[in-house]
C-alpha cells in the first residue's frame, strides 16, 4: 500500500494461485471509498456516513474495514452495494446442508430433515471444521 499527499492509496492485491495470474486478470484504476468502522459505531449511522460520502465524492464503490460485526450487519452492508472486509477473520453464514456435513460438533450433523439452511460452522469432507 502506498499513501500520497492528496489522500489517496495505492493497494496492492495479491492472489493466492499457484500458478500464474489467468490472462483475464488485468490492472486497473478506480476511485474507492474505504470506511473503518468502529465498534461503537452503529449500523444506521456507518451506511449513513458511507452513503452520503459517496454522493459527496461521487464515487460508487465502497469498503467497509471492521473487526467484528453480525451476520445481519454484514448481509445489510452487502445488500446495499458496501463490500465488507474483516481487519481480523470473521466468518459469514455459508449455505448448508447437514446432512453432508462433516462438523463432528454438530448435533445436527448427517440429518437429511435439518430446517437449517446457513450455518457459520458448515463445512465439507477436506475443510478444516
């Protein structure tokens, strides 16, 4: 990451291939709105402030940078265009199905009758559960 003088940055990403990039992956420039969010800082008053420092820049895309926040939080931040980043990992309800579960914990674990259709500790046969 870079930082300049008239408040901008350079971020850098880096993927995790083995191989080479894919060709389609290409380098491009755009204007970012990045918002770090403190945990006494509401939902309503974050997407308040993220929304109206895009009509003020003018800029569509946005980041939201938090260290923890609930599943409701972070899929109303998505479902209004905000990208959500963990500063630390968090997990987000995956889709589910326990009964090709391979969460040893779980008392749901193998029930092909399980109303549960997300789930934070779901995972496959090779996954780390």
């Amino acid at each position: 990451t870079r930082r300049y003088a008239d408040g901008t940055f350079t971020l850098h990403y880096k993927d995790h291939f083995l191989q080479d990039k894919p060709p389609c992956f290409t380098s491009r420039h755009e204007q970012v709105l990045i918002e770090i969010k403190s945990p006494r800082q509401g939902f309503s008053k974050t997407l308040e402030k993220i929304n109206r420092h895009r009509e003020q820049l003018g800029i569509h895309t946005a980041i939201l940078i938090s260290h923890a926040m609930s599943d409701l939080e972070a899929q109303g931040f998505i479902s209004q265009g905000v990208s959500v980043y963990a500063a630390q990992d968090f997990l987000l309800p995956t889709r589910a199905d326990c009964q090709h579960c391979a969460n040893d914990a779980c008392p749901l674990q193998g029930n092909g009758q399980s109303p549960v259709r997300s789930c934070q500790q779901f995972c496959l046969n090779g996954q780390v559960c």
